[in-house]
C-alpha cells in the first residue's frame, strides 16, 4: 500500500530529531513523507532539511505563516498545502505531529488494520505522555477517538469526507463524517506512540471558547453542548470552561457562523451523540 503523510512543523527542534528516527527506522516506511515547515523560527528547517537531503522519500516545503502555534486552520493549511506538492496515488494518507514517536511497526501493523476491514476508513495508535519518569496514556479523549498527532485514513474515506476543514475541531469532523459515510474508526490501544509534549501545552486561552463555537458549527444543539461543555468542566476543573464553552456556543448563534456540516448531516450526528451518552450512562458494551 502506498503511503501519504504530511506532518506540519512550527517550532519542533526539541523533538523533531527523535520523531524523524522513528519514521526511517519504519519496518513498512511510507512511500513519501512530506515535512512542512509552517514559519518555525527555531532550528527546526535545519533539521528538515537534513532529512530530505539524506532520504529521497523524504520532502521538504516551506508554507509562508504568520503567527506562533496555532491549533486547527493554521496546522491544515499547513498540511494541505503538503499535500499539494504530492502527486503520488497514495492509498493511505496521513497527517502527523513533529513531536511523537512511532514504534518500529507503526505503518505495518496499520496496514495490517486497513488490510483486514476495507472498512476501516480512520485508524491510529494510542498516544502515551511521560508522567513521573513513566509512560502513560494520554487521557484527553476517549480511547476510542483518534488523535489529531496520528491521523490516518483510506483514500476513499479521505476524499468522502472531503479532506480536513482548516479549523479548529477538524479532528472531530472528520471522525463525525467518516461514520457517518458509514465507515470504521480504530484505535489499536496496543500500539503505543509517545508523545513528547501534552497537547495543547503551548496554545492560546482562547481554545474553550473555540470549543463552543465548534459545538454550534457542529449543529449539536444546545442539549448536547450542555452536555459536552460540563464533560470539558470535568476534566479541567475550571470553572470559566462553563462559561467560555457558552460565550463561544452563543455568539456562534448570534453572528450566524457557518455550519461545518450539512442538517442531515447534524441531525445524525446528534443521534449518534446521544446514542454514546445513553450507553454511557447504562454502561452498555
């Protein structure tokens, strides 16, 4: 199977080194793996560099980009603009971080996954911080949610969602449309990718009002948001999540934003939201 991934890069000198190893040292390397530099100002271009001299898989593009790390549109443009300067027939495409590492059996075992179910259209490993001198999961999501450091899709799943909105939340979205095109997401928990930095370590404040925005382009509706903006509270613990969440939902509706989906679309989603929470509740397998 032939292999697509795009990693965007601002500022990843620090653990680009070690994620780069990962990726050569693949028993099934990806046939090409474009490096987008997004506007880093560290030794980051250096080390890109470096990798698509010494590895004719391996390719390097800078992507003009004004501002510092920015979660969502910021990281797609980067990636799409990757993807652009790639004219392989890829069968698997893969947006990655610069800041994880991949067990030596990354790409074979996921061929493995998409091999067995054609349809598997999203699958991914599970990502491990290091916590005390010790490896643990990651616990942001739930475990069955892909991760946006390690996304990787079927071409056909890819080009039915319609690739990945340049925005925050696209790691949602794309989960969302590919079950509802009637497609499989998998994370094998046995495979294990470090992380080499907590998500959303170096982001802005503004990311819970965002959440809110997101929840309303979402076409969740208010019962869901409710219930998703006190499930964010929980974990945090803050009690401005309540409010920054709502501020976002609110002015969203307000101003009118535009829907990321279609009302088909929205009313399956909120179906399958609510179906989760009622399995959640009842503990049903």
């Amino acid at each position: 199977m032939k292999i697509l991934i795009i990693i965007p890069i601002f500022n990843e000198a620090n653990h680009l080194d070690k994620c780069l190893r990962s990726f050569i040292n693949q028993t099934i390397k990806p046939t090409n793996l474009i490096l987008v530099n997004d506007g880093s100002t560290d030794d980051s271009k250096k080390i890109i560099n470096r990798y698509s001299k010494n590895f004719p898989w391996i390719y390097s593009y800078d992507n003009i980009s004004n501002g510092g790390a920015k979660i969502g549109k910021k990281i797609i443009k980067a990636f799409n603009f990757g993807k652009s300067k790639s004219n392989i027939n890829y069968d698997l495409i893969g947006k990655f971080d610069g800041d994880i590492v991949l067990p030596k059996n990354y790409f074979e075992q996921m061929i493995k996954h998409f091999k067995k179910n054609n349809k598997i259209g999203i699958c991914s490993g599970t990502l491990y911080i290091k916590k005390n001198d010790k490896w643990v999961h990651e616990d942001l999501h739930n475990k069955d949610h892909i991760r946006g450091a390690l996304k990787l899709y079927s071409k056909k799943c890819f080009d039915d969602i319609g690739g990945l909105i340049e925005n925050l939340g696209w790691d949602t979205v794309d989960e969302l449309l590919a079950i509802y095109f009637k497609y499989v997401t998998k994370v094998d928990n046995k495979i294990i990718v470090k992380h080499l930095r907590a998500t959303s370590e170096r982001y802005d404040q503004k990311l819970i009002y965002r959440q809110g925005e997101l929840m309303y382009k979402l076409r969740y509706g208010i019962f869901i948001s409710s219930i998703a903006t006190f499930k964010l509270f929980w974990k945090r613990k803050k009690i401005n999540t309540i409010t920054e969440c709502f501020l976002g939902y609110y002015n969203a509706y307000k101003n009118k934003k535009i829907f990321f989906v279609s009302k088909e679309q929205g009313r399956f989603i909120r179906r399958y939201r609510i179906k989760n929470i009622i399995k959640k509740i009842f503990l049903i397998n």
